[in-house]
C-alpha cells in the first residue's frame, strides 16, 4: 500500500474514532467541568464549598485539550479528566479534600499539656509534664479526649493554637472506654466545634485523616491513610476490653492520644487512643475508638461524670463448651452456666439462680447446677465477654430486657430492668 493510501486510511480511522466519541458523549449526559461544590451526604459539612474555584479561562487554559467555544461546558474525556482531578492550584481530586478538611477541622483541634507529681530516686516530689490532644465538641467549651491523658493528673491545660492557653477541668470519664470529657472557659467565637460522624457504616479501605499532637511538640499534625480493619479488640485503661475499635495505617504518635480520626469529608469516625509498636513511634498499625461509642456515652458523662454501664449481676459464669456440654450433661452446646450472682442484682431479682451444688469431675471442682442462659432479647449470648459487649453496645440502664434461660431441661423467659453497675 502507497504511503498516501496509508495516511488516508489513518485520518479515516481516528475520524471514526472521534465519532465514536462524540456519540458516546450524548447530550443526556455529557462530561462537565467539575469545578462546582464536591457532592457530600446530606450530614456532611460542606466542606468542599471552599475548595477553589478557577475562572473558565483559566479552567480551559489548565485543559489543551478542551473544545475551542469557551461557552461549551462539554469536553472530550482526556480534557474532562484533566480538569475533573486538577484545579488551578494544581491539586488534584484528594488533594483538595485533605486541604479542605485540614482547614474545617483544624481549629477544633488542641494540644493538651497535663502535669503530675512525682517522687524521684530520692523521694523529691518532682513535677512531671505529658501531653496529648482533643478536639472541641460544642461552643459550651467542652473537649473530648483519651481518659488515660489525664488520668491521676494534677493540673489540665488546653492550647487552641499559638493565640490561646487556658486551664481545663475534667467533666466526666469512661475508664473502660478510654474516654474524658474536659471543660474550659473559652468565648464562644473562639471555639469550633467538630462535625460528629457514624462508625456503624465505614468499610475498609476508605481514607482516614488523623489530626493531633506528635511527641506534645507538633501541634494540628495532620496524617493520612485508611482503614485497614474493623471490630478490633484492645485493653483500655482499667484492664478490661474495648470492643469495636477502628484501625488504621495513618500515623499516629506518643502525644496524638485523644485526637480526633476523620473521613474525606471531615466529619469524626473515632478517636485516636492506641498504637501497637515495638519501637514506641508509628508503625502503620493504629487503633481508634468508633464514634458511635462517644455518642452513646457523651450524655451520661455530661449529666452524670461518668457513664452508666448497664449490668445483670453475675459474679461468676462458665462458658460452656462442647466438651463442658458434654461432660455435665447439659442441653445446649453454648451459653453460660450461672455459678454466683450478686445480691440484689437485676438476675436476682428476676428469680434467676446460680450454681445449687458442686461436683468434683477429674480433678477439678465444679459448680453445677445453676441455670443457663442462653439469650439476652432474643440474642444468642456464648460467653461472659459476648455479653458484656451486647448490654454495652445495645442497651441502657433502665432498658427492661428478657433473658433466655434452661433450668432443669425447662426452656424460661424472664424480663428484668437493668441497674448501673457498681463503681
């Protein structure tokens, strides 16, 4: 073939091309400049509304390839592209909503400086700083923060940036959550309050954005990364669990404790509170606790100081297995064997028993004879741990539940209301 016959042949096949194009891009849904507001849920705070927005000269310019009639908002897909994920500042798509969400959340954000007393090697009292964050959650003043920040801690302050320092005082704490409430004396126009999120819906993999404290030095640091797993368990303060914790590669430091973890759109998903490290400093595994926790236990720790655990009453319980089952010749293969209740406890009241005698199986004594429950309003529950979290994570005190027990190969339902757990 001549070399003019292949050129013809060539212009032929990208003019079919740009037709294919051309159809492609119909008028029912042609490809825009997207230089207008991001597109958020309805909760979210309109944070993208200050990303910038470039002139159409400066948009097409950013764009060779866009049609010529400045008045045709309509482009071919590699101009739509370019413009659609690069702005005039030359930040692209993520870009714009890390800056947008830095420069929303930031403000809300604060360095805490605690001070305790301690004895050195020659008994001195001596005066002992440590640091951590906190993210402000209403213009009434008040700070949420990690419980062990200030934990046994003499005197509190609170640095909202460069410009301000004023002392704060402990409001309410959730040991078992490693949550506090702080207060301080701030106007109002001074304080920026957060944009509380949800946690029941996030997925892994999406973005996750920390802001704190690094070391007590770094003040409104801000670190990017994702969710890397969901329903972690971690030891809180007070030894015992805290279940549902979010993890995330963003780094998170010594002096990040209590600050908050954010999605895209800015709006809290946790709390940062733990890394697992064996040097001390970030190595990609972090651990937030979900703000569906906060919100839950916010009010009781304004209106009360602390939050009111929701509690049956068993002292003591056996897991039961398959091979416990087995042995002691019980009806079902999970639940909890009740060995001993407290005394005037929400179980008690119901009429629930706990163990009636003791058996000596190999060389081990057992107490046997008490009832199993089985289920907590029609939740099947396997161990001590599984029911801890299901009256934590679903009820209240005051909530009437109904307990699913077995006494004596019987199938019985009792309701009782449930009491605070003893402090």
């Amino acid at each position: 073939m001549s070399t003019r016959k292949w050129g013809q042949t060539i212009l032929l096949g990208a003019l079919l091309l740009v037709g294919m194009l051309g159809a492609a891009c119909s008028p029912a849904l042609p490809l825009r400049l997207l230089t207008g507001p991001l597109s958020t849920p309805e909760a979210a705070a309109p944070i993208a509304d200050a990303a910038p927005k470039p002139a159409p000269d400066a948009a097409l310019d950013a764009a060779p390839d866009a049609v010529s009639d400045p008045g045709s908002a309509v482009l071919t897909a590699p101009a739509a592209l370019s413009v659609a994920l690069i702005d005039a500042a030359g930040l692209d798509f993520f870009e714009r909503r890390v800056v947008n969400v830095y420069e929303q959340v930031a403000p809300s954000v604060v360095s805490i400086t605690t001070r305790t007393l301690r004895r050195d090697f020659f008994f001195n009292v001596v005066p002992q700083e440590g640091a951590g964050s906190g993210f402000v959650i209403d213009r009434e003043g008040h700070i949420l923060t990690n419980y062990h920040v200030i934990k046994g801690v003499e005197s509190i302050e609170v640095s909202f940036g460069d410009q301000l320092t004023a002392p704060a005082r402990v409001v309410g704490i959730d040991p078992r959550n490693d949550v506090a409430v702080l207060k301080v004396q701030v106007p109002a126009e001074q304080l920026f309050p957060v944009t509380l999120g949800s946690s029941h819906d996030l997925r892994v993999g999406q973005w996750a954005i920390a802001i704190g404290n690094p070391f007590g030095q770094f003040g409104r640091t801000l670190t990017t990364g994702v969710i890397s797993a969901l329903d972690r368990t971690i030891e809180g303060p007070d030894n015992r669990t805290i279940t549902g914790i979010i993890q995330t590669d963003a780094a998170i430091n010594k002096g990040n404790s209590g600050g908050p973890l954010l999605d895209s759109s800015g709006r809290v998903i946790g709390i940062t509170s733990a890394i697992f490290s064996p040097t001390g400093t970030s190595a990609g595994v972090g651990f937030a606790v979900p703000v569906d926790t906060l919100k839950r236990i916010l009010p009781d720790l304004l209106a009360f100081g602390r939050y009111r655990h929701p509690w049956l009453g068993i002292r003591y319980a056996y897991n039961i297995t398959p091979g416990l089952a087995e042995v002691l010749r019980l009806p079902v293969r999970e639940g909890l064997l009740l060995v001993q209740l407290y005394d005037g406890s929400p179980l008690v009241a119901a009429g629930v028993r706990g163990a009636q005698r003791e058996e000596i199986i190999g060389n081990q004594r057992v107490f046997t004879g008490g009832d199993v429950l089985t289920a907590v309003n029609g939740k099947s529950v396997a161990s001590v741990a599984e029911l801890e979290t299901l009256l934590e994570t679903t009820t209240r005190v005051g909530d009437e539940v109904m307990i699913s027990l077995i006494r004596d190969g019987r199938v019985l339902e009792v309701t009782t209301t449930l009491a605070e757990e003893p402090r």
